[in-house]
C-alpha cells in the first residue's frame, strides 16, 4: 500500500505539471485541472457513474483533437498542392498514430500500478487519457496558427 502511495505522489509531482493536491488520495486527487473531470467528480459520488462520465469526457476530448487533426492535414494538403510534396502529411499521420500508441502505454502503466484496486486503476487511466488528449489538442490548436506556406 505503501509503495502505491509512493508511486502516485512520484507520478503526481512529475506528469502533473505540479498541479498536484494538498491531501493525496487516488480517487479525489485533480490530477490535471480539467473542469470536465471536476464536474464528473462532483457530479457523481459513485465510482460506476464517474466512470461513465470520464467516458463521456474523453469521447468529447477525442473528437475535438479529431477536428484539429484534419486542420492540420488541411493545411499540410494546401501546402502539398503547392510544392507537391506529400512527406509531411504522411509523416503527421504517422506521429498522430504513434502518439496514441504512447497515450494508451503511459496510462496503462498508470493503470498497473493502481491494481488491484479495479475501480481506482481504471478511473486513473481514463483520466490520463483525457488529460493527455487534451495536452495533444492544444499542441495542435497552436501548430494550426502558423502558415506552413
């Protein structure tokens, strides 16, 4: 028990980009700041319906980083259309894949360390993946302002 306390305030003070909470407590901590989770978190005072939430949550996050995706490879086709290089579109759906491959590894690993405790592990997963959707997300809201002219 001890060790998971441990591992959770090391993932905190790292991941979190030091947001993280007075008082350590898997279930209650705001890892990440995301009003969406708080509202699930006050919402909701049973883990299945907090859960159901966070999945709610996410599927919004996921298809607001869909549209800033397809921004960029809109942008990326302008541009290939006009020097006729198609490299950097290939190469962004590449890195879109490969991201969610690490999204889904780094919060499996969150997910581990919380076992056996199902409920906990699987809330502090859903909530990584929201949080890291989000992070994506803004990486490409800022990337859409340049002109790749």
């Amino acid at each position: 028990m001890l060790n998971k306390k441990f591992l959770l305030v090391y993932l905190l003070l790292f991941v979190s980009e030091g947001l993280l909470a007075n008082k350590i407590d898997a279930e209650f901590v705001d890892r990440f700041g995301v009003p969406e989770v708080n509202v699930c978190k006050t919402k909701f005072d049973d883990k299945v319906n907090y859960s159901a939430c966070l999945d709610t949550v996410h599927t919004s996050k996921v298809r607001e980083l869909e549209i800033w995706q397809k921004n960029i490879v809109f942008k990326l086709q302008e541009v290939a259309e006009i020097n006729g290089r198609r490299d950097a579109i290939t190469l962004f759906k590449s890195t879109s894949k490969e991201f969610e491959q690490f999204k889904n590894k780094n919060c499996k690993w969150q997910y581990l360390s919380m076992l056996p405790d199902a409920s906990i592990a699987a809330n502090m997963s859903k909530e990584c993946h929201i949080y890291m959707t989000i992070q994506r997300t803004n990486e490409l809201k800022q990337l859409s302002q340049f002109e790749f002219f």
